[in-house]
C-alpha cells in the first residue's frame, strides 16, 4: 500500500475532492498553508493499493490548474511593487505504508 500526500492549492480544492470522491478513493483533508506566499492550501491524504497511485495522481492532475497571480513584494524587499509569480498545481509525495486500518 501507498500513503498519497497531495498539497493543493486552495482554488482548486473542491473540485479534486469532488474528482476524488467520484473515482472511488477516500481522502482525508487538511488545512495548510504555503510558506512563500502564505496562501490558503488543502492537503490530501489518501491510501491506496500500489497499482492505483498513478490513477490518484491523474485525477489530482486533471483538477490543479497552474494559473499566474500577481503578489505583492513587500514583506521580501520592504519595497511594495507586483511580481507576477505562478501558483497552483499540486506538490504530490508518495510513501509505503508498513500497515492501514479503518476502524
């Protein structure tokens, strides 16, 4: 078995859970932020059989979108202009799960 770790960006959500849900796997969420931009993030955590990972991985794929955003520099440089940065996707880890149980 696979520990799928999947940090999504806040925009994005509701609908890779909704993608989630309708492809059959059970996901945990939690709330997280990012430290660069200190923006709003979920963290999925899912387990899965090995050979089903990359189907995890497809249907989180299909439901980040990478979109540009323009962000304040203030808090880095103590100057305030835009800087046009990209945001979004999904930052993915898998792990091997020793042992998994729903009680």
């Amino acid at each position: 078995m696979k520990l799928v770790f999947a940090i999504v960006n806040g925009d994005d959500s509701q609908a890779v859970s909704k993608a989630l849900m309708k492809a059959g796997f059970f996901a945990t969420k939690l709330a997280s932020t990012g430290s660069f931009l200190s923006a709003g993030n979920t963290t999925f955590l899912t387990c899965v059989e090995d050979h089903r990972v990359e189907d995890v991985i497809d249907v989180i794929r299909e439901k980040s979108h990478k979109r540009k955003q323009f962000v304040s520099t203030g808090a880095m440089t103590g100057m305030d202009f835009p800087v046009e940065v990209e945001v979004g996707g999904a930052t993915i880890f898998v792990t091997d799960v020793e042992r998994f149980e729903k009680v």
